[in-house]
C-alpha cells in the first residue's frame, strides 16, 4: 500500500515505458505489477496509470523468455480486464488479447 500511496504504480509505468528495450526492467516491472495488481488499490492505480495497460503488454512481449515473469504480467492483465472489462479494448489495442484469451 506504501507503493500505491507514493504514486509508484504510474512511476514504474512511466520507467517502463521510457525503457522499452531493457528486458530487464521489463520483466521487474512485469514482477511488480502482477504483485501490485493483486491487492485492490494497486489495481485501482493500475487501471487509471496513463499507459498502464499498454505497458504490461509491452512488458508481455519483452519478457517471453521469462514464464515466471509472463505469469505475473498475464496475471496482471487479466486481473485488470476483470475489474473493468473497458479496459479490453485498450488491451487489444495494443495487440495484446493473446495475453487476455483462456
């Protein structure tokens, strides 16, 4: 909640963001988010972050490799479209319903 509080969910969007390339910010953020998306306010701050959903699928995309990381991200995601199925169309907008489909 001290995360959420300090605005951290829209920072670690933003350093995401700004770090596309670096698969290993992608995969701690991934990390991060999944965790952070489990309890309500980080969910809350993840949905209203500007990018937060296309970051995670950014984040999906660049971490592939790393199962644990993509469970955690995926997780995140849906997670999100659970809580606000508006959100979807963001997430297909950034190519990401293959990480939303069961």
């Amino acid at each position: 909640q001290a995360v959420v509080a300090a605005n951290g969910v829209a920072m670690l969007v933003a350093v995401m963001k700004r770090h596309e390339s670096r698969s290993s910010v992608q995969s701690n953020g991934c990390f991060a988010l999944g965790a952070l998306s489990a309890c309500p306010e980080g969910l809350h701050a993840l949905a209203k972050a500007t990018d937060g959903v296309e970051a995670v699928v950014g984040s999906l995309r660049s971490c592939a490799a790393d199962q644990d990381a993509l469970a955690c991200g995926k997780a995140a995601l849906l997670r999100l479209v659970e809580a606000d199925s508006a959100l979807r169309v963001r997430v297909e907008r950034a190519n990401g319903s293959k990480f939303i489909a069961r």
